[in-house]
C-alpha cells in the first residue's frame, strides 16, 4: 500500500524527524543531466514505534511518492527489501556521489555501511539486464503514434458509414456498399429507422431541410418512427454505421493527442524538426543500466556517476548521434557480456544476514531516533 504527498506530508515527515535519508536521483546523480533534466528526490524514512504498532494507522504506508513520481521516499523496511532483489534504483542509492546527498543520518550511514549484504551476482544482471530492456520497450513504445499522427481534428461518425443504394446506376451495381462520402448523401437531411435483427444497419429516409438529422446533439444516432405513408416516398437506401470502428478511432486520436499534449518534444523532435523513432531518454537509461550492471557484475560494484568516454556515449545516445539499428546491437552484446562475465559477488543473497540489518537499523530507531549528521562519503 502507497501514499500519496498529500496523505503522508514529506515536509510533516521532515519537522517530525522520519526522514532517515535523502538524495538526488536520475541524470543530477548520474551525471548526465542537462539544463532541461527534471530533479528527482529519492529518500527513506521511517516510522515511530507507536505508528508501527497500530495496525489501522499509518503503519501500512510504505512509500510516499509525488503524482509524477519525480519525488519518491521508500518506508525503511520496504527499502531494504528492495535491496535485497537488487532493485537498481535502490542500490545506487548505497553508492551515492558526496555531491547529490542532502539528508544523512545514522541510519542512512549504517545501511551504507552494509551495502555489500544485499549484492548477488545473479540478481543483479537479471535486474539490470531486464530493466535495460524495459527502458527499450518504453522508448519505442510509442513509435506507431509517432509515425502515424492523428489529425487535429476528432474523428467523425459519418466517416464510418458506409450507404447501400437500391436502384442501379451506370456506374454502380445495385446494393453494394460505398463510403457515405462518395455517395452524396447527406445525413442531416435525413431520417433512419432500424433494420430489423440487424446490427449497425439503418432505412435512410430523405426530408430535406425539415429533417432533424440522424447524428444529432453529442452525436448519438437517433432512430424516428417513419409514417408508414413515407416508407416508399422518402426511402432512399440503407446505412451501415460502424460503431465500433468509429469508438476505436476515437480512442486512439484522444491517446494520440494526449501523449502529443504531454510528452517532452526535445526527447522526440531534432535541432531539424525532423521526428525521432524512439525515446532518446528512455534508450540513454537502458545503456545507463547495461554499463552499471556490466561493471557491477564484474567489479562489485555500480557504476552510479559517469565520467570521460562513458559519459560522452551516454551524451551521444541522448542526443540521437547513433542509429537505432546500431544502439539495439550494442545493447544485445552488451547483455551477453553481463550474462557471461565471471563475478566477484555471491550467486545468492544471504537473507538471514539481510533481516539482521533490518533489524540493527530498526533497534537504532526506536534507541536512538533519526540523528541527522554530515556526510562523510564512502
């Protein structure tokens, strides 16, 4: 169970002294950050030993987190189980760079202290390896919208009508269906009446200017009731109405527009206007996470803030220097390198060491409180 902000206050949080951990995340930790990069807070914080013993309370709060979740604070317990599955975003928070951190305190310092408690050779290249992939599948998730854009305007009902005439013209055999808009038949000028067991079909009806229409306020489809002295007089042919082709449309003009609405256009549009296919953000995190789990596979450790050459590719990624084909290449490569690479880390987890400082860091709580003190690095 999570909580928003506004149920679990970070500032009441802070003036109460449960904040037992805080730093900046993404690019402004990695380094990789540009003067448009939101900021991201990470933390931890934990609950007094009242809160914890009331089992209708707060005690089931185990993450407080912002609606965009560029803010996100882990209870302490669920921190350290996150740990313990080697969750990325959580084991770089146990290297962080002295530069990004902006809340220290005993506990934050003792779960440092014992980072090495949660690494395992094999969780971690699945982690990594699988949450690069995910960031792949997010960057190009949305390539259909991208190549295929919706009009400004909505989609229309009378696009998915089609129009059966009756009698033979020179041109068109008798009872064979054409677009409504290629048959001249103008809907506001005419009435409809449903056809018997028959779904989607309608007897069109021509009263000209005297007619209510057959789409008519919200745009719902309005059957009337013909007088049987207009049947033959006014019959003109039958609609078919595809409805659920128009609400898949719709659907997928106001998903459209929505994502135009919302997405960064300097992730998806070049200094020359042209479209990009993918996310670059999302494709610079998946390499992000190759390189730190390749590293940490291989030397027991993350990388967490990139320099020199790393950094320069991480940069070109971003800015879209490397074609799609090519980046998808690497990162295959780049994902057998980490499922081959010998490791120094354990193949398992020792769990029994885990909940022991889980443990440790609770009594430290309920002793001594959350003790707020200068970082010292690592």
């Amino acid at each position: 169970m999570s909580a928003r902000l506004g149920e679990y206050d970070l500032d009441a949080m802070r003036s109460r002294g449960l904040v037992a951990y805080e730093l900046l995340s993404g690019s402004h930790m990695y380094g990789t950050n540009t003067p448009d990069s939101d900021v991201d807070l990470r933390g931890v914080f934990v609950l007094p030993r009242e809160e914890l013993d009331v089992i209708d309370a707060v005690g089931f709060v185990d993450e407080v987190k912002s609606e965009s979740e560029d803010v996100k604070y882990f209870l302490l317990r669920k921190f350290v189980g996150m740990a313990t599955r080697c969750n990325p975003n959580v084991l770089e928070m146990l290297w962080p760079p002295p530069a990004v951190v902006r809340v220290w305190t005993n506990v934050s310092r003792f779960l440092v202290s014992k980072r090495s408690t949660f690494l395992c050779r094999n969780a971690i290249a699945d982690a990594y390896v699988n949450y690069a992939g995910d960031q792949i599948a997010k960057a190009t998730g949305q390539n259909k919208m991208v190549n295929n854009p919706e009009p400004e305007d909505p989609p229309r009902k009378e696009d998915h009508c089609r129009f059966f005439m009756f009698a033979p013209q020179a041109d068109r055999l008798p009872f064979r269906p054409v677009p409504l808009s290629k048959s001249g038949t103008d809907l506001s000028k005419c009435h409809c009446s449903a056809v018997e067991h028959s779904n989607d079909m309608y007897r069109l009806y021509y009263y000209g200017d005297g007619a209510k229409g057959v789409f008519r306020g919200d745009g719902m489809l309005v059957c009337e009731s013909i007088p049987f002295d207009d049947e033959s007089s006014r019959f003109i042919g039958v609609l078919q109405y595809n409805r659920d082709g128009y609400e898949k449309s719709l659907r997928q003009w106001r998903r459209y527009w929505t994502w135009r609405r919302s997405r960064n256009e300097k992730r998806w549009v070049g200094q020359d206007g042209d479209n990009f296919q993918y996310d670059r953000k999302n494709m610079q995190h998946c390499f992000r996470l190759l390189m730190c789990g390749r590293h940490f596979v291989r030397r027991g450790c993350p990388i967490v803030r990139f320099d020199g050459d790393d950094l320069r590719f991480l940069r070109s990624v971003r800015a879209g220097d490397i074609p799609y084909h090519d980046l998808i290449k690497t990162a295959a490569s780049m994902t057998e390198e980490i499922n081959a690479s010998e490791s120094p880390l354990p193949p398992a987890v020792d769990v029994d060491a885990a909940n022991m400082v889980y443990r440790e860091a609770v009594e430290m709580v309920a002793k001594d409180g959350v003790v707020t003190s200068r970082f010292e690095g690592t």
